[in-house]
C-alpha cells in the first residue's frame, strides 16, 4: 500500500506539475496571441504609416516636381522675353537709324527746295526788275525823243 500511497502522490505531484505547466503554457499561449496581436497592429499601423507617407511624399514629390516645372517654365519664359527685348532694341536701333536717314534726307530736300525757290524768286525779281528798267528806258528815251 505505501507503493500505492507513493504512486498516488506522484501521481497528485505530477497532476499539480501538469495543472502548473498548463497554466504556465496557458499564459504563454496568451502572452503569444497578445504578442502576435500586437505585432499585427504594428504591421498594420507601419502599413498604413508607409502608405500615407507614401502618399504624401508622391504629394510633396508632385509638388516639388510641379514646383520645379514651374520654375523652369518661368526661366523659359524671362530667357524669351529677354530675346524679344534684344529683338525689340535690335527693330529699334535699325528704325532709328532709317528714320534719321528720312529726316535727313527731308531736310536735305527742303534745303533743296528753298534754294530752288529763292533762286527762282531772285530770277523772277531781276526779270521783274530788267523789265521796268528797259520799260523805264523806254519811256526815259521817248521822253527825250519828245523833248529833243
């Protein structure tokens, strides 16, 4: 009987052991689930996370990369103004240059035109002037003829 005394309290000592290891494995098992739950969340919020970053970096990356488009286009925009400036001087400096041509030019022939009416003006005068002499000396002979 001291053999069944013994056996049962190892039996009773290997229950208690077994009751504890169940336990024991019980909570790890739940240490586990809380674990690997935990690491789910994690995995999902890192997720998430990466996605809205993502997201927000193309964002930004779009920004900066509109950001910088636009800016290009804007240099692009002052270098053709700039062009059409050199351009515009270019057309201004030719057009001044004809118009001082022109005016000269006008002046010269105004000039040209005013010495061609004094001339003609003078030519008149003294034809104007070689008729009233030779009608003054007409009349100055006739008068002598007349008296002589």
């Amino acid at each position: 009987m001291a053999d069944t005394n013994t056996l049962e309290q190892l039996i009773e000592l290997a229950k208690g052991n077994c009751d504890n290891a169940a336990r024991e494995f019980a909570t790890a098992k739940k240490r586990e689930g809380e674990a690997l739950a935990k690491a789910k969340l994690l995995e999902g919020y890192r997720a998430d996370y990466l996605s809205k970053q993502r997201a927000i970096y193309r964002s930004e990356a779009a920004l900066v990369e509109n950001f910088h488009q636009f800016v290009e286009k804007l240099k692009q925009a002052i270098d053709h103004q700039n062009r059409e400036i050199t351009t515009a001087q270019h057309a201004l400096e030719v057009t001044r240059a004809n118009l001082e041509r022109c005016q000269l030019r006008l002046r010269s022939l105004e000039k040209l035109a005013l010495r061609r009416a004094e001339t003609l003006s003078r030519d008149e005068k003294r034809a104007q002037q070689k008729m009233q002499d030779e009608f003054s000396s007409r009349n100055f002979l006739r008068d002598a003829s007349l008296l002589g």
